[in-house]
C-alpha cells in the first residue's frame, strides 16, 4: 500500500498501518502522520555558532535542553555583535506533534535573533494593560473566554 500512495517519496513517507476486518472486502487505511509545520520561539543561552558545511546555532535552553538549529552563513555573518554566550531569543520553523505536543528538535531551522531581555518592567506591563482597557470596554471577559475555551468540563 505504501508504494500505492508514496510511489515516488519512499524517504519521506509517513507510516502506513492496516488493518483486517470481520466481514466481506473491507480495506481501511491509515496514515497516523500527526507531525505539521510549525513556528516557535525558544530562549536561552547561545553556546555555539557556525560550522564547515551547514551552518548552525547551539541554543541551551531551559525548557528544550541544548538545542542544534540549522541556519544559513549569511544569517550570522550580518550579526554585527558577538553573541555567543549571551541570552537571547530565536524565532524557528520545525515539526511538532499535533497530539502530543512533542518539537522534532532535528527539523528546526533559524529565522531570525529575537532580542530578549527577562527583566520585568511593571511601568511597562501597566501601560499596556492601560491601553487595552480602552479595547475591552463594553465587553463581559467571562463570557468572551467561555467562547475562546468552548463548553467542555473542566
């Protein structure tokens, strides 16, 4: 059945089960393929950058562990900065699991440097929440979150 369905990309097929049922001629064929493209924002600790043929960046992070991040030569040739060592941020595209939730830490690829500075700026934070209560006036949030979280049990 694989070569039915992926007669040309056998490297990149996902796994193919199948399945015998009680009964006359019933075929049921699955993918169970459940890895989609994804963004993510990962923050931690630039230990490496660089390397002969394919370029890449060791993020530590706290979160993920010590992450490898594919990027292009001429991404980190335009850092004007050193950043190795320092705290940042990166923003990756890669495979994650729709139903686990799991990052396929062997698909990343580099976007871009996020700046990142944790340092907490309540002057910051209470302008911002000052500026969306002109947005929220009128609206009950009980019921607007209701909506966004759908009627299940808690």
């Amino acid at each position: 059945m694989e070569d039915i369905l992926y007669p040309n990309n056998k490297k990149n097929r996902p796994l193919i089960t199948y399945n015998i049922s009680e009964g006359s001629v019933r075929h049921l064929f699955k993918t169970e393929s459940t890895w989609v493209d994804a963004e993510f924002y990962f923050y931690g600790i630039l230990k490496d950058a660089g390397g002969k043929n394919k370029a890449n960046i060791h993020l530590d992070t706290e979160d993920y562990g010590y992450l490898t991040i594919e990027t292009g030569q001429s991404l980190l040739m335009g850092q004007e900065e050193n950043m190795l060592y320092k705290k940042l941020g990166v923003r990756a595209v890669g495979k994650q699991d729709i139903e686990t939730g799991e990052v396929d830490t062997k698909s990343l690829r580099l976007i871009e440097f996020i700046d990142y500075n944790p340092k907490f700026d309540e002057a910051y934070l209470s302008s911002l929440i000052a500026k969306a209560k002109q947005s929220w006036k009128g609206i009950n949030t009980a019921d607007w979150l209701s909506g966004i979280r759908g009627k299940y049990e808690v």
